[in-house]
C-alpha cells in the first residue's frame, strides 16, 4: 500500500477505528487463545487447526498493519464543505441518464468507502473519475461492462 492519502468522512473513519480497535483488543485474543488450543494437540506438522489459526493471525496482523498505515494517511472528507461548483471527492452528485431520462444519486467517496449499492461510488471507479471538475450541465460519457453510457450532470451537493 503506498502513501497516498486514504479520503474518508467521519463515519468511514469511525467504522475503520471500529475495525481496528476490534482486531487488537478482541481478536489478537481470540486467535492467540485458538493457537494455544492447537498446540495442545500436540504434533504440530499434521494440525489442521493449528495451520488455520496461523493463518487467521497473519491475515488480522496484515489487517492491522493496514489499518494503521490507512489511519496514518487519512484525509477526511467534509461533504457539503467544498466548493458546490465543480464535483469533487466528498460532494453528492445528481445526475441524468441520457437518454433514457433516469436519475441516479451518488456521493464521491474514497475507494476505501465506496459502497455503490449504498450510493457511494469511489473517486476512482470510471464514473467517480469521469465526474471529478465537472459542473453541472455537463455531459460525461463512461466506459461500463455493460457498454458505454451518457450521464448529464444536474445537481451538486
């Protein structure tokens, strides 16, 4: 993970907190015990539930490290303090399929929050980036699996 700033609102930071004080405090402790359990098996070269313990312990200290490192970077998003203008990450943006007339509602958020099915679309997916420095009125067209499609840009939040 490199050190580019990791965008969130307060809630994504908060939910990210969330995540991590559980990893440390309740988690660490749940695993460490499922090893200790393990090993009291015995031989430890045929233990399957000693390997998956293992695992389970790289997979919540990587978590960890991830975690922190994101913490570290974190820029918080203030929605509705930027300049309404021109899209940018953390405004809400309305906008108008062409031409089938069909209004969508999203925020641009930071890839470690996005969340489509909750309106939440990352400043880096093709239509978060597509929308960046756009005013309203604009038209955008965006590259989807489903084949291209022709959004116009009518309200910004």
């Amino acid at each position: 993970m490199s050190d580019n700033p990791t965008f969130l609102t307060r809630e994504g930071l908060a939910k990210l907190e969330e995540e991590l004080d559980y990893l440390k405090s309740s988690k660490r402790k749940e695993v460490a015990e499922r090893i200790k359990i393990a090993v009291s098996y015995g031989d430890l070269s045929e233990n399957s539930e000693y390997d998956a313990a293992k695992d389970e312990q790289a997979f919540v200290e990587s978590r960890i490290v991830q975690l922190e490192k994101m913490m570290r970077n974190v820029r918080i998003i203030e929605p509705g303090s930027e300049d309404r203008s021109s899209v940018s990450i953390g405004s809400t943006v309305k906008l108008k399929e062409v031409p089938d007339g069909d209004v969508e509602t999203y925020q641009i958020v930071g890839t470690t929050e996005s969340d489509p099915l909750e309106g939440k679309i990352s400043n880096e997916s093709p239509l978060g980036a597509s929308l960046i420095g756009r005013q309203v009125g604009d038209r955008i067209n965006v590259n989807t699996p489903g084949g291209q499609l022709e959004f116009e840009i009518i309200e910004i939040g």
